[in-house]
C-alpha cells in the first residue's frame, strides 16, 4: 500500500559549496520510496555545486533547481523553497542539510508523521532514541544552550528546535506571514519553531542520529551563533504581554498623579 504522501512530498536542499555531496544526496533521496521531489537552492556556490545540480536536474525530472545570485542565506532559501513548494501545490514541505549530517533513510519517518496530522515535523536528537555523533563538545554545548534557552524563554515544546531536518504540511506555510521572519540564518529554525507553535499548529519529533559532516565545511560560525542567541532573546521580547504591562504601568502612573494632586 502506497503512503498517504506519495507523489506529494517535496524536500528543499539548501546548497553552499556541496560539491562533494550532491550527487550522492540526491541519488539516495531519489531512490527512496514516493517518488520525493527534491528543489536545489544553490547559492552561486564556487565548487561547481550549481552546475552538478543542473546536470542531475537535466536528467531527472523530479529534480529542480533555483539559482541566486550569492550566499544570502539559510532562511531566505527556505523561504524561496516554501514558496515554490506551495505554487506547484506540494503538500508535504521538508528540509534538510546536504551534508549528510540527515540521514535521507529517516525522511519517511517525518512524513509519516506529518502525514497522521502533524502539522510541523523535526528530525530530533534529543528525543529518545535521538543521537549526536561526531560533533566537537563546543557545538554540542551552543546546541543544547540554544534549546535550552528557547524552551525556558519561549516556551517551545519541541526539544530540538534548532534541526534543519523538517516536515511541514503545506497548510502551515500557506497560514504564516514567511516574510515577517525576521531571521535569515540559522537562528530562521528557531524562529520557525516559536511561529508555527505560537500559531496553534501541532508540532512532533521523531528520533534521528545526527552525524556531523566528513566532506566539505561547517556552514555554522560565530556570527550565526550570535544571531541564534540575539534571536531568542528579540522573540522573547516579543512574546511578554506589553500591552497588558504598559496597562499596568499607566495606571499606576495615573494613580501617583492622583495622589500628587491631593
């Protein structure tokens, strides 16, 4: 019996000189069952990695690519994919890194998922029976503060809120205003994680092994560390009840008044 989102999934591949993994990404992807469509989103990449994507897409036509003009970053291609996702009426939205850190066997699984009426779905590593392998004790500590901190000040459910690997159905990317996100980098998951939970939909995670990369270079540097950081903080802002604290305060101020002119 055929899944329930066979032929009407798309996985979005955000892609920075990955010239050493691309073909063989897409291979396995391509080779997994429900026919996935897969949208390439290179960014001018230096190693030829636009012009692998357009070899494999030339002979593959579940495979598209966008090009852009430069390295504009993780959340913006996101989006550009979110978008094309929804103008060819895919209903099944997902993401991933092509580094191999995701493995393409679990992706069902998030489908699945999605598929019994989750409305966002995360590869987790730090659900039961979710793992870290390879990555340097620093990165794992940024990655556990981070979530650490998005769950105490944002109140988000999901445990690993800064995974890349995704499933959205495509009714909560039709509800959320993409370009009111503020985030463009790293920090965008984040950002996703708060709207989508704030919005009412229903989150799940499903247990993956993350495996950090063994081609290529970490993407992730200060700068986006700082911004994931700056992000949680700016979304917490937004999140206190201002209007009910200015309420408060203007009434107080208004009653010392009072008292002043007695």
């Amino acid at each position: 019996m055929s899944a329930l989102w066979s032929g009407r999934a798309l996985m979005i591949v955000p892609t920075y000189n990955e010239s050493e993994n691309l073909a063989r990404l897409v291979g396995q992807l391509r080779q997994l069952p429900g026919d996935i469509h897969l949208l390439i989103v290179d960014d001018n990449s230096p190693d030829g990695t636009g012009a692998i994507a357009d070899a494999i897409a030339a002979c593959d036509p579940g495979v598209r690519v966008l090009h852009r003009t430069g390295k504009l970053g993780l959340g913006t291609a996101y989006k550009a994919g979110f978008r094309y996702g929804i103008e060819h009426g895919y209903d099944y939205i997902c993401t991933m890194d092509a580094d191999f850190s995701h493995s393409p066997e679990s992706l069902p699984d998030l489908l699945n998922m999605a598929a019994a009426g989750y409305d966002l779905v995360i590869g987790s590593r730090y659900v039961a029976g979710g793992a870290v392998v390879g990555s340097p004790p620093l990165r794992k500590l940024i990655s556990y503060t981070a979530n650490a901190l998005a769950h105490t000040l944002l109140g988000v459910t999901a445990r690993d809120c800064t995974a890349g690997f995704r499933c959205y159905r495509r009714q909560v990317l039709e509800a959320i205003d993409l370009e009111a996100i503020f985030s463009s980098g790293y920090s965008f998951l984040i950002e996703m994680a708060f709207i989508v939970e704030r919005a009412g939909f229903r989150t799940g995670e499903t247990p993956i092994t993350f495996v950090n990369r063994t081609e290529g270079a970490s993407k992730i540097n200060k700068l986006e560390i700082y911004k994931a950081m700056y992000t949680i903080v700016r979304l917490r802002t937004q999140a206190l009840p201002w209007d009910r604290i200015m309420a408060a305060y203007h009434q107080r101020s208004r009653a010392r008044s009072a008292d002043q002119a007695e």
